[in-house]
C-alpha cells in the first residue's frame, strides 16, 4: 500500500487571500477601491483577525495599500514606480550574482535549486508563480553573502515588485514562464562553476530581456 500524500488544509485566513485575490486579479476590486474590512468580514463570514492577516499578505505582494486616512485599499501601480524597481535590479542583481560566484553561500545555492523545481510544476497559480520566482530572485542575492545587497533585495521584492508587474508579463508572454525556470538553472550553474562573468552577464540579460508592463485591463 502507497504511502498517501498528507492533506493540505488552508487556514481562514489562506482562504480569504485566495478570494480577494481572484478579485483583485479579475477586476472585480479596481486600482484604488477601498477595502472596508467589517464589510469585507461580513461578507465573507470570517472575523476581522483572519481577514487582517490576508490583508497583510496581500500588502506584501503588493497588491493593497494601507494608509492612516483610508484604511486599506487595492494598490495603484504606476508603471514609472515600476520601471525604477526594474532598473534598480538590473544594478542590483547581476553584481550579486558575480559575488555569490565568489562566495558560493551553499543554504541559498540550495534555495535556488528547490525555487527552480517548483516553478518547473507551477503553471498555473499566478500568485504561486510570483512567489517562486521571488524566491529564486532573493536566495541569488543572499547567495553574494552580503547582508545590505539582501536588505535592498528584500525591499524591492516585497515593497515594489509585486504581482502586477508578474501578472502583465504572464499575461503578455505566457510561454515564457517555463523558460525562466531554464534561465534561472543557467545561473545558478555559472555560479555553482564559479563563473563570475558568466552568472552577471545571464542575470542581466534575464532581467533586461523582460521590462515591466501593466496587467491587461
């Protein structure tokens, strides 16, 4: 008799961020609507706790907004705000990647390799596809060993690239999000060699070859 695979049971709180994200991604819940979370609640039949935990995921996917005067609200992404992000990892990461050809971290090397398995299986789950390849992305900067690389890393991710940047490449260039999980086993290899010019050279090129664009409205 097969061992069985064990169950995975979402908490409340998955299950709210699973809905308001189909509603965000859908268009149901646009740019700048406001999200009034005792009515969201009762709506939704959950208490504010798990509501607020989903509100908080979906902050650090970039998708709501929280501000003192309105409360939370569906994020307004600019493509000029997203266009500074980018170009600030195409400064960022190539030199991580060369530095972790020098250092070789081994634990992020490892996070790279599993990131990279994942998105091999993951093809059709928007927002599991933005968090492997955000994973893959911050184990290369914490493969250079240096805590501030990391730390501006760290801040670019989960404050200004977020699932609407995702989202308008996926949209625009579906076949390539199985490429990218190619892409990514190239660098890790040129850095797994210690091959300094060749992981800043591919790492640049994978980020320059795919600019931001907004989600299809």
């Amino acid at each position: 008799m097969s061992a069985s695979r064990p169950l995975h049971i979402r908490s409340v709180a998955e299950q709210v961020h699973a809905v308001l994200l189909e509603r965000i991604m859908a268009g149901e819940l646009r740019p700048g609507s406001r999200l009034r979370q005792e009515a969201l609640a009762e709506e939704l039949g959950v208490s504010r706790t798990p509501l607020r935990e989903a509100l908080m995921r979906l902050t650090s996917e970039g998708l709501v907004e929280f501000a003192s005067n309105r409360g939370a609200t569906v994020a307004r992404h600019e493509l000029a705000d997203m266009v500074h992000a980018w170009r600030a990892r195409l400064v960022l990461e190539p030199a991580a990647a060369r530095l972790a050809a020098e250092v070789r971290e081994l634990p992020a090397l490892e996070r790279m390799r599993r990131s990279i398995a994942r998105q091999r299986r993951v093809t059709d789950d928007v927002a599991e596809s933005f968090a492997v390849n955000r994973e893959f992305h911050t184990a290369l900067v914490a493969a250079s060993a240096n805590p501030h690389l990391m730390q501006f890393a760290r801040m670019l991710w989960m404050t200004r690239i977020g699932i609407p940047i995702f989202v308008g490449q996926a949209v625009h260039h579906p076949e390539d999000l199985l490429a990218w999980a190619d892409q990514h086993e190239e660098i890790l290899e040129a850095i797994e060699r210690r091959d300094g010019d060749a992981a800043e050279g591919l790492t640049h090129a994978h980020i320059e070859a795919f600019p931001p664009e907004p989600p299809s409205s």
